[in-house]
C-alpha cells in the first residue's frame, strides 16, 4: 500500500550558517562546501533505488531565498521543466529528465523573519536582552522575534501549507494498493521554519519546544502512520532498498 512521504530538506552550508548568525530575509550564497555537500547528498539520496525516487515526486516547494534555490539546482532531480527562478534557461534534456515534477516557489516556506534579530548569533541576543534588562532567557519557539515573527504567526503560515500539500497531492493516495503512486513531496528550506514544518506536521504547538535539529543540507522525512493521512508521523529511519543491495552483489 502506498504511503507518501515528504521530504524535508535543508538548504547547504552558508557564511552565516557556520558561525551561527540568525539569516532570515538576507540573501547569501552557499559556501563552496555547501555546494560541495548538496552535490554528495543527490549522488547519495536520489535515484531509482535511492531515498528520493524522482520518478514518484508529485510535487516540490522551495523558499523564495536563493540559497535553497540553488540547493534544488544542485541536487539534480532532473526536473523538465524550467525552473521558476531560472531566466529562461531550459530544463534537462530528454536524456536527462527524471521528473516532470512542478517546482512552487512560496512564502509560506520561507525562513522565520527574525526582525531585530537578523544577523545576530544567539549570544548576541542573549546579551542585548540582558542590557534592555528582558531575560536571557529567550526562546525563539516561546518568545518569537522583536520587529519579526511570533510562533503564532509562523504556525499560521505552515498549516496553511501542510492543508494544500495534503489535499492537493497525498489525501487521495495514502492506502491506494497501487506501489507506484506518484505522491512524494519535497520542501527545500531553512533550519527554524522546517523544524517548525516537523512539529506542525504532528499537530504540535510550537511553544511546547522543538527537541528537533537538522543540519545545513540535512535531509529529514515525514509521512504517515498505519497508511492514514488522520495519522501524520515523522519518519525516524527507513531500512534500505533491497535492490541496491542485489544490484551492488552483482
């Protein structure tokens, strides 16, 4: 029986992202070990007889920061079409093309606007709190963002998406008999807001805390329990395809 999965995915290695600074709205490219790590996690991940099966991609959502963007790009999915952001480019050749998958920019998945905290590390915060005489204690997932986003506002956006992402391309399919079902998602993004995305996935409330992490270029998975879409889970781990293993004994 078919259970759609979506998969979560961190965009690669930034200036910012390695020394801890809070990048929201400002743009900036990935590191050349960033891209260096994407490139490896396609090569790893995606394939016929891999994590991400492109052939079984519905559909796929991405931030409208370039960072993630150009993560997309590097994972090679193969997509036909030209991608949203690509100036007239075209997408792969024949020859190439492993998905005919619709590419969507939004909002709704972009990172949680940090406001005055922009560009600051968590240190920073801590400090300038402790000056204004506010705790130190500051808790992005209790707290939110002075001249930003509230946990509130931030769970608006991502149910909003999770209900299009469920009823557009996985409440028909989870059950269905049919093991080729074409209903995997990806959602190319940032730390906070797909750790938020994970919570909110199970119906959890940001300001119970997020115990979550995932790493710059990390890959996470959710999907459903019991073949129920009543049942969203995420997915801890998932045993490998038998067909890489007979194809690799060969």
């Amino acid at each position: 029986m078919t259970t759609p999965r979506v998969f979560i995915i961190r965009h690669g290695e930034t200036e910012w992202s390695l020394n801890g600074r809070h990048t929201g709205t400002t743009e900036l490219s990935l590191t050349a070990n960033g891209e260096k790590r994407i490139r490896a996690t396609g090569k790893a991940l995606v394939g016929d007889d891999r994590l991400i099966v492109p052939s079984k991609i519905v559909h796929i959502y991405v931030s409208p920061r370039r960072r993630a963007q150009r993560t997309l790009e590097l994972l090679d999915l193969g997509c036909h079409e030209r991608l949203p952001w690509a100036d007239g480019k075209a997408g792969h050749g024949e020859d190439d093309i492993l998905s005919k998958v619709k590419v969507q920019v939004t909002e709704d998945i972009r990172e949680w606007d940090y406001g005055y905290y922009e560009g600051k590390t968590s240190p920073q915060i801590r400090e300038e709190r402790k000056a204004k005489g506010l705790s130190e204690n500051w808790d992005i997932w209790k707290d939110g963002c002075p001249g930003g986003e509230s946990p509130e506002q931030v769970s608006e956006r991502l149910d909003r998406l999770i209900k299009d992402l469920r009823s557009r391309f996985q409440e028909k399919a989870v059950g269905e008999k049919s093991k080729d079902e074409k209903a995997d998602v990806l959602v190319i993004a940032h730390g906070h807001i797909l750790r938020a995305f994970a919570m909110r996935w199970i119906g959890r409330a940001l300001t119970d805390g997020v115990s979550l992490l995932l790493e710059a270029g990390g890959v996470g998975t959710l999907s459903y329990e019991h073949h129920r879409i009543e049942e969203p889970a995420i997915l801890l781990g998932g045993a490998f395809v038998v067909d890489l293993l007979d194809n690799l004994e060969k």
